[in-house]
C-alpha cells in the first residue's frame, strides 16, 4: 500500500554509509520511530551479507516489532529487505548506493502493507512526511560520522 522512495547525496564514502545502513542494532540511537532493534543471525557468504533482525517500531499508543530479512549484495552494491514477520503482510525495501568523489548517493525504495487496514490508511497519509525523517536522520548521522570537517 504505501510506497514511496528517497534519493540522497551524503557526504562520505559509499563504504561507510553502507557500514551504517548494516549497523541495525544502532538504529534506535538515531532512527525516528524505531525504538529497539535485534539482530539474530549474521552471515558472510561470499558476495552477499545475510542478516535477520528485529526492528521495533512506534510512536505514541502504536508499538510493533516485525522481524525481516535483509540481504546485502557486495557485488551490486545493494540491500534487499523483506518481511519475515510481524504486523506486516509484506514488506520490500531496496537501498543502492553509488559513489562520486566522496560523496555517497543513496537511493532508498520501500512499499509494504500492513496486516491492518485501519492503519495502512493512517499510514499512507503521513509516510512520506515520515520517510523523509528517516531519510533526514540516516544523513544527519553519516555526516556526524564521517564528514571532515
């Protein structure tokens, strides 16, 4: 139901930015809405980094946690990330990055639905408000980071 997507250009290398995008246990740290994060099972196989994890999402009386797969394609230089489970009855999201001359360039693209039709509406009226926030707040912390000043 809601999809909607994101292009940034950050300042620092593609490496780095990409290093933070993988770092979900930190995201509750910098990330709105996202209250904790888990991740429980890492795998390096070659070509792709395979994740499981847990994020917990919420604001106000709203709190839910939904476990998801996320797959990191070294070679193409992308993260692919659905829903395993949780209040969404699907979820795919899609981060690729591209660097020039330090600076990184992230596309981000999400569509998902949730299990409850009452809140997809909600949802939908406000995700891309709520999208640019992240988006904002994945910036802000990649220049705190790695920015030279």
């Amino acid at each position: 139901m809601p999809k909607a997507s994101v292009k940034r250009l950050i300042n620092c290398k593609k490496d780095q930015l990409i290093d933070l995008v993988l770092d979900i246990e930190k995201y509750s740290e910098f990330v709105p809405f996202c209250l904790g994060s888990k991740i429980y099972e890492k795998k390096d196989k070659g070509d792709q980094l395979l994740i499981i994890a847990d994020l917990t999402i919420g604001k106000g009386p709203f709190k839910d946690t939904y476990k998801s797969d996320v797959k990191f394609n070294k070679k193409k230089d992308l993260i692919y990330v659905t829903n395993l489970d949780g209040p969404l009855k699907y979820l795919e999201n899609k981060w690729q990055f591209k660097e020039q001359n330090n600076l990184s360039e992230v596309t981000f693209e999400i569509d998902f639905e949730l299990k409850n039709d009452f809140l997809n509406i909600i949802m939908t009226k406000s995700f891309q408000f709520g999208l640019d926030k992240i988006a904002d707040a994945f910036q802000k912390r990649a220049e705190d980071l790695f920015s030279k000043t």
